[in-house]
C-alpha cells in the first residue's frame, strides 16, 4: 500500500504504528494481571470466599480490559498526534 505524498506546505504524517498499539495493550493486560494476583492474594488473607466461576471472571476480564484500554489509549493518541487539524496540537494551559 503506498502512501499519497504530503502536500508541498505540510509536514509529512506520522505513519500509524500498530506494533506498539499492541504492545501498549500487553503493558495494559500485565497491569490487570498485577491486580488480579493483589485482589486474588488479599482475598486469601480474609475470611471472604470467592467461587471458582467468580475467580475465573477475574482473571479473565480485568486483563481484558486492561488489554482493551491500553490499545483504545494508544489508538487514539497516534490519531491526534496524526490529525492535520490544529485544534489537536495546540498548547492548552492550566
């Protein structure tokens, strides 16, 4: 696939990069998974019991989601960084 070439008066635009996409995603996934063994290791300290299915739940969704909003993160900042609109490259002061 090639690119169309940038306008004479435009910086050429940054190229969308998956691969780190991805990886941002595996930082997010371990990060739930972080939690998940926190959660799991103070619930094993408690006298609180957990089911099995309800285990299972955990240790499949907070790593899912960590996995989803790492990506969606990322996705989202390579288009902004990307957007020829000035609105997204402006300075905003606090």
């Amino acid at each position: 696939m090639t690119r169309p070439p940038a306008l004479p008066d435009q910086p050429p635009r940054p190229r969308f990069r998956g691969g780190r996409i991805l990886v941002v995603g595996l930082v997010g996934s371990a990060l739930g998974l972080v939690g998940v063994l926190l959660l799991q290791r103070i619930v094993d300290r408690t006298p609180a019991e957990m089911t099995a299915s309800a285990q299972f739940w955990l240790r499949v969704l907070l790593p899912g989601f960590g996995l989803l909003a790492g990506m969606a993160i990322e996705a989202v900042r390579q288009l902004q960084v990307a957007s020829p609109e000035a609105e997204y490259h402006r300075r905003h002061l606090r």
